[in-house]
C-alpha cells in the first residue's frame, strides 16, 4: 500500500511540473466605429434587439466620451423601439449618471418622459406609470420649458391629468355600486377641487348632483347643478342633471371629437444621430 501511494504521488508530481502555464493573450481591439454603423444598419433595418447590442458594445470601446455617450442614448432608443421599457429606463438612468454634461442629455430626460407615459394604461390597471409619468413630464418642463419637446409634454401632461381623473372617477363609481356615499363623496370633490381642468370635472359634478339629490339633500345637489351649469350648460352632463330635477326633460344626443396627437421622438432621433 506504502508502495502504491508513493508511485501515485510521483505521478502526480511530473504532470504538475510538465503542465504549461496559462499565458494571457489580449484580445484584438474592436473597432467602435465599424460597430457603430452595423447598428445603424440594424436600426434601419427595424432590428432594434440587434441594434441595441451593437449600440451598446460600440459604447464600451469607444475611447471619446461624446462618442459613446451618443452609442448609449441609441441603445436606449432602440430598447424603446421594441417595446423593452424596464431596459431602456435602466440604461437611460445609466446614461444620465455616466454622461451628465452630454450634449443630448435633454433627449435622454424627454426619451424617459416618454417611455413612462406609453406604459399608461386604462384607470383600471397600475398606478405606478401614471405618477412616474407626471413626475418626469414635471421635471422635464420644469428645467427645460423653452423646447420644442416641452410643448408635446404639456399636451401629455393634460392627458396624464385627464387619466388621474379617470382613475378618481372610477373608484367613486365604484363607491357608489355598494352605496358607500361618504368616500364615494370624497372622490369626487377631490376630482372638482384638484382635476377641475380635466373633462371629468363634469360627470364629477353630476354624480354629486345625484347623489346628494338621492340623499334627501336637495340643497346641496342644487348648488352643484349650478356649478354644472354655470360652466358646462352645453354639455352632456348638465343635461343628466336637469333630468333629475325635470323628469320629464329628454336629452339631447352630443357629438364626441377625438383628439390627434402628435409624436416628435423622430425629429430627436434624427437630432441625435445627426451630431
């Protein structure tokens, strides 16, 4: 056995001392700029997965901040393009900290703004957008209100106020289906009081017409149906309220106008890849 272990520790011995050591061989440099274009090919080509990769790998090799720098934004842009947001906010929070003297550093405040705002859903699903969505916005003309892109953000603003109300609306009618009148109330005060800008402020209205009417307390239902129509004696909803204290008045049929919105992340990608 003694035998045995000293002839396997021999062994052992020769194929260490025979055995090569690693030598480091550093890999050939990359060219960013032959990278860089394959992106821009891939962008154009509407590869963005593609696209966002080589964007990012031009990043790390180039040698000018400025250059990668405008490599980052475009990875950005192109996470964007294929609808991968939490990527795209990741690398955008990235970018601001790594570049915050950049030149496009604006595009990068307003290309965020703009990602929470496309994550909006309806007033049923997640709140969390909708505030993001408003803090950035508010950020964004707050520090930059004199851009062609704050004027596209004020429009969002209206809308992503419009959407609170929704969302305030919703709960109060949710309220008032199992007849709870005091936060059903609540909600939609804090609609006229907070969201008096926004086209909800007149159902706001008629709901607290009805139910106050409901309630016994004809006063206070009055005093909102002047409200109503005082401002809004046109619409829709000072007509429902009429109704209420005129059984046998018929509403009138209204027209609804949809709204066009207009997109300018164009004019800032092409910006961006002109510099």
């Amino acid at each position: 056995m003694i035998r045995i272990l000293l002839i396997s520790l021999i062994t052992l011995l020769l194929l260490s001392c025979n055995k090569k050591e690693a030598i480091y061989e550093p890999s050939a440099r990359v060219d960013p700029y032959k990278i860089y274009r394959e992106g821009i090919v891939a962008f154009t080509n509407n590869d963005y997965f593609l696209a966002s990769k080589k964007f990012s790998e031009a990043e790390l090799n180039f040698a000018k901040p400025r250059l990668a720098a405008k490599s980052s934004l475009m990875a950005s842009y192109s996470l964007y393009g294929i609808n991968f947001y939490n990527e795209a906010i990741e690398n955008l929070d990235r970018f601001l900290k790594t570049y915050p003297a950049d030149e496009n550093i604006i595009y990068a405040h307003y290309l965020t703004a703009i990602i929470y705002y496309e994550q909006i859903n309806d007033e049923k699903k997640d709140l969390l957008p909708l505030i993001k969505a408003e803090e950035k916005i508010d950020f964004f003309l707050k520090n930059y209100p004199d851009t062609e892109y704050a004027i596209d953000l004020k429009f969002k603003k209206d809308l992503t106020q419009n959407q609170l109300a929704a969302k305030e609306l919703y709960v109060a009618k949710y309220y008032i289906s199992v007849q709870k009148w005091i936060p059903a109330l609540n909600r939609l005060k804090n609609i006229t009081e907070n969201y008096d800008k926004t086209i909800f402020v007149e159902e706001a209205l008629h709901r607290l017409v009805e139910i106050n009417y409901f309630l016994g307390l004809e006063e206070e239902a009055k005093k909102y149906a002047t409200i109503l129509g005082y401002n809004y004696n046109s619409s829709e909803w000072f007509s429902q309220s009429y109704k209420i204290f005129n059984k046998n008045y018929k509403l009138p049929k209204i027209k609804k106008v949809k709204i066009k919105k207009d997109n300018v992340l164009k004019k800032i990608l092409n910006k961006i890849k002109s510099n």
